[in-house]
C-alpha cells in the first residue's frame, strides 16, 4: 500500500516495505511499477522507500517544478524529513541519474550509491549518441531495447483501469518534460561527479540496449570510488528482469559498507 | 464567406517511396529529394499562388519541416515573395508554429515585416504545429501549450508595443530590449488567428477575439464553433462567421467529372498527411491525458480515424473521394455543386465567414491547378461572398 508525503509543499505517492537500512528506490522513466516482484525481493534485506517521481503515479507536478534539479533538491529534503541516516541511495535509468544529482550536491544522509544504468551524463562526441532515442523508436522495438527479454516486459494496456492509464500518459509526459532537451542528460553533470564521496556501485545488464557498458565505464571513470557489475540476461532494468539477482547485488554491496 | 487559396507545396515525386517505408515524414532521408525539381515545383507552386490574386482569391501559407509532403519551411519566407507578386489578395500565415520557435520577438520581426512590405493585408495565424513538428524542431513536448501562450503573449506585445523597449522575464523567453523595427501597419497588429479541433480552443480563441480554424472534419469543427458562439456570448458579444475558417480539399471542374477527378488527386495529400513513423505522430505530452489514454486503449492508429457524419470511421489513408464528402473533408464537382455544398456545409456549421481551398495537391498537374483555381476564383468565391449567417442559426 502507498501512501502520500508533502515534501517541499509537492505531494508525493510513496511505497515503503520492509525492514533494515533504508534504502531509497529512485525509479526508472517507465515509472515504478511497484506490482513487480522487485520491490518485495529488495523489502526482504531494506526498509525500501520508492517515491513515484512528481508527474508519475499519484505523485504531483506543481506548475513550478520541472527539472531534475528540482527532483533531486526535493528528495535530498525527502531525506531529511525522513531522518535518513546512512542509508542506501539506489536509482535506476532516469532515476540514477536523478540519484547522482543529489550525490553531487550532498552524500550526507547515505553510506553508499547504487547507479542502474543510469542516464544522465554526456561521454560521446556531438554525432555519438550516448542515450538510445526511446522516443524516436516504436514501443516494440524500444522492448527490444530495454530488455533481454521483450516478452517479460508486456503490459496489456486493454485491462488496465483508465486512473492507471492515465498515470501511464502522465509518467511519459513527465519523463519528456524532465529530460526530453538535451536529451536525457545534463551536459555539466559529468564534471560534477568527482564529487560523489560514498563507496558507489554501477551495475549493468549485460544485455542493455538503451545505456552501453562503455557508457557505465565513462561513469566509473568519474567516480573515484565505484566499480563496475553486470547482471546477466538482463536488459535496461536488471531490477524488473531478475529481481533476485538484484537484490542479491544490492545486499551484498550493502555489506561492504561500515 | 471568403476563400483563401494554399497548396502544401509538397514534393510528391519521392511519396511512393516514402508510401514503401511507411513514414514521409522526420525520417524519410532527403537523398529521395532531387533538389533541382524541388525548385523547379517550387517556383510552379509559386505561381499557382500568384494566378489567385488574378482571380480575386485570398492566400494562406502553412510550414511542415522534414517531410515530402510539404516543402515550405517557412511561412514568412514564402509569403514574402508571395507578398511582391499579388497586389489585393490578403496574406495569411497559418501558421506561424510559436510552441516549436526558440525566438518569438524573431516571429514578430517577420511579421512587422511582412505586413509593412504587403502594404498592410497580413493575417497572422500562430499556431501550435502538428504532433510530428516536434521531432524536426526538438521541441519540448511537455507544457506545450503553455510555452505557446507564452510566446504568443510576448509576439502581441511585442507588436504592439511603440515606445520601447521593454523588458520580458518570463517562464520560458527571457529579453531585456524588445523594440521590434519596422512595425505593423496594422495597429496594434495584424489580426490574429489559431488553429485547433478542441471545445477548449474554441473557448480560448473566443476569450482573445481570434480568428479559429480548423481543419478536414466538419464533425470536430462544429463544436468547437459553436463553444466559441458560446463563450462570446457570455462575454458580451456577437462571434460572427468572420471569426471561423475551415480548411478543405476542394475540386472543381467543368464537369462534375472533371472536379471529383481533380479532388480525388489533391486528396493524395489527406492520404499521405498520416503517414509518419509512429513515434513522432503521438510526443508524450503533446495530446491531453484523456486521448492517450484512449490511444494507449486502442492503439496507436486511433488518430488516423475521422468520423462522419453518421457516425462512422473513416481512415484516412484509404478514404475515396465519396468518404471524404461525407466526412466534409473534401467539397468537389460543378460550379454549381461546389458552391450548393458549400452553402449546405455553411448551414450546418452555423455560418463559417473563411474556407481554406486546398486547390493543389500531390499530383495534380500546373494546368488542372491553375483551372481549379481559376474556375474556382471566377465561378463560386464570388457567390461565397455573398454567404452569411445561415436563416437557420440567425433565428435560433
């Protein structure tokens, strides 16, 4: 069961489950979908908090909020009004790259950062795209994509409840708003991240179509004090198509962490 | 009712194909362009816009970008040639794509421009652009709407404004000097038109006083018409037909053969309009919540589909000539069965004061072009004119 938050005066549709060192899930730009096994798999080992991001889910948009400095300010506040204290900072795709923006600005309330696939930066030259254009491909072929395994990642929209569709819409028209020029990155955010000081964890899966490993890479180059996974026969979202695997990488970072 | 000539200016010699690749459109590389014949059907499309102020029509120009359907990049580009040909016809830009436009005080020079070099018969259309728009000027989707009230704030004043400069901080346009030179010789600026399909537009175009058009489907235009009626009512005044266009492929002949011919042709371009890969024919943001909640429901075809007027679908990549009759799309024959169509169609929608003649398109050749237009010109706007408020409407 969700519940709602006021952070910052934006209210926010929020999941917590679980028990143990909380653990702040920043989602992926398809949105939360909190249905999967994932969040429950993660619940088991973390007290799992997962705002849906404003302008997805039951989550507000403000007319006055519309960037992603905006959400990472905001949930750096969603931090402290949680009393967060060496906790786990984890965002997949959209959200690791809303992840290292608040890292860059203050890595005070977490003891470590784990980037999925993040999005966010700029590695290649003018005529290198970086960030596979997920709006300018066909759904199915955006699946093909973002996942190892396109079948797994089928949702029949013709059973969904129209709020639900409707918060489908609004996600993707969120995701453009936040991230749609430059597309998906913050061109100086790459110069920041030296500034990232907590132990920090890139994982990857080794069938990601949408970020490369070379791209992960470029990150770890970045990031005095990352290193470097893969999850197999997994796509852009390793935490939707294997869930286990995930958590499993998750937990044993956690680990490592005094 | 009057009559204001356009013609997409397409380059129909790469549609089959793009047809074949299934998307004319953002993607459909220019090698498929033979440059030299551009200019050449460029320069005929040309003087098909000139032979109207022969003919006693009036003009209007649109813009698409990257496509074969549509070679005018520009609306002020083309208009101001089209401006040094004509003499009497009045120049409507419809439009002017503000939401997709970096530098809206650039938008208001043109026009100044324009209407300063025309002796003062511009008409200014600011329009929000086609879904497909967005890609070829990597556009925000998201508060679209919003960055296109913005600019098109910003381009009034700008106009309007004599004693500059002034200053604009705004959400989205940030100037410290606008003092536009020349200014319009329509003061305080040209009038001003929008484009949409939506009860909503209806009522915010009513709110401002604009000119609103519409396009292929007298199925949405009527509401939205009749919501303007509606909200002008409220405000204390009377919307007249001037304040409504509608825009069609019109074919007319000598014989009714001959103008259903002609029509079936220029309705190539209704066939060819929808045929764009599918992402960029939806940008997340671009259509309200509720249309995509009902295109995620059915599918991403759902907004190729027209209804008629009794109530069935029509796809209008397929519709013959017949179809588009029915669903208004399309008005063709004799003089005399054009204008009786019309006269019918003014009727239903409650007096429409502008028709946008789509008399060229696709294939249809110089020669048939210049006799539509003439025919046209000489034989039914004239008898327009004298259109109005239908008996009907006036006496509700």
């Amino acid at each position: 069961m969700s519940r709602h938050v006021t952070v910052a005066g934006v209210s926010l549709e929020i999941e917590e489950r679980g028990q143990g060192r909380p653990l702040l899930f920043l989602h992926a730009g398809e949105g939360l979908q909190p249905q999967r096994p994932w969040l429950d798999t993660l619940a088991k080992s973390f007290r799992v908090i997962a705002p849906h991001h404003p302008g997805f889910g039951g989550s507000a948009l403000p007319d006055w909020f519309g960037t992603v400095d905006d959400i990472a300010y905001l949930y750096l506040d969603l931090a402290k009004q949680f009393e967060l204290d060496d906790a786990l900072l984890v965002g997949s795709c959209f959200g690791g790259w809303v992840a290292a923006e608040m890292a860059v600005r203050n890595t005070a309330p977490f003891a470590g950062l784990v980037l999925t696939a993040p999005l966010g930066i700029k590695i290649g030259g003018v005529l290198d795209r970086d960030i596979a254009d997920m709006h300018g491909m066909p759904r199915p072929e955006f699946m093909k994509f973002a996942w190892a395994d396109p079948t797994l990642s089928t949702i029949d929209y013709a059973t969904l409840a129209d709020t639900e569709l409707a918060g489908v819409a609004r996600g993707r028209e969120s995701l453009a708003l936040f991230g749609w020029k430059p597309y998906m990155h913050n061109p100086r955010l790459r110069r920041w991240l030296h500034r990232i000081d907590i132990p920090t964890k890139l994982l990857w899966g080794d069938k990601d179509g949408i970020v490369s490993q070379a791209y992960g890479q470029g990150w770890q180059a970045e990031i005095a004090s990352s290193t470097m996974e893969t999850i197999a026969a997994a796509g852009h979202y390793p935490h939707w198509e294997q869930p286990q695997a995930f958590a499993d990488r998750v937990t044993a970072f956690a680990k490592t962490l005094s | 009712m009057r009559t204001w000539y356009f013609s997409e200016m397409a380059y129909h010699p790469a549609w089959e194909k793009g047809l074949a690749r299934g998307s004319l459109r953002v993607n459909f590389p220019s090698e498929n362009l033979d440059p030299v014949e551009a200019g050449t059907l460029l320069n005929r499309y040309l003087d098909e816009f000139a032979l109207c102020d022969e003919v006693g029509l009036d003009i209007m120009v649109n813009e698409h970008h990257s496509t074969a359907t549509c070679m005018t990049v520009s609306v002020p580009m083309a208009l101001s040639i089209i401006a040094r040909e004509t003499k009497k016809a009045r120049l409507l830009t419809l439009g002017n794509p503000i939401a997709n436009r970096p530098d809206p005080v650039r938008v208001a020079e043109e026009m100044a421009w324009l209407d300063c070099v025309s002796g003062g018969r511009l008409e200014m259309g600011l329009v929000k652009g086609a879904p497909y728009e967005i890609a070829p000027a990597n556009s925000n989707p998201g508060r679209l709407m919003r960055r296109y009230w913005e600019a098109h704030d910003l381009i009034l004043k700008a106009m309007s404004t004599t004693t500059g400069p002034f200053s604009w901080e705004g959400e989205f346009f940030h100037y410290r000097n606008v003092n536009i030179w020349p200014r319009p010789i329509q003061q305080p600026t040209p009038p001003v038109w929008m484009t949409g399909m939506s009860v909503e537009t209806g009522t915010m175009a009513a709110e401002r006083g604009h000119v609103v058009g519409t396009l292929l489907s007298g199925g949405l235009a009527k509401p939205m018409y009749d919501a303007y009626r509606k909200r002008a009512r409220e405000l204390g005044w009377e919307a007249g037909p001037d304040r409504f266009a509608y825009a069609a492929i019109i074919g007319v002949g000598k014989t009714r053969e001959e103008g259903l011919r002609r029509a079936d042709i220029i309705a190539d371009y209704v066939r060819t309009a929808p045929v764009v890969a599918e992402p960029f024919n939806n940008p997340p943001g671009y259509n309200s919540l509720g249309a995509n909640v009902a295109i995620l429901k059915s599918g991403p075809r759902a907004n190729r589909i027209v209804t008629d007027r009794n109530g069935d679908q029509i796809d209008h990549r397929t519709a013959t000539v017949q179809q588009f009759m029915d669903t208004e799309t399309v008005f063709a024959g004799t003089p005399d069965d054009v204008y009786n169509q019309l006269k019918a169609f003014n009727a239903r929608m409650g007096g429409v004061g502008n028709l946008l003649f789509f008399g060229q398109g696709g294939y249809l050749s110089h020669q048939d072009s210049k006799e539509n237009i003439a025919l046209f010109g000489k034989e039914v706007a004239p008898r327009l004119m004298e259109l109005g408020v239908p008996e009907t409407a006036a006496a509700e």
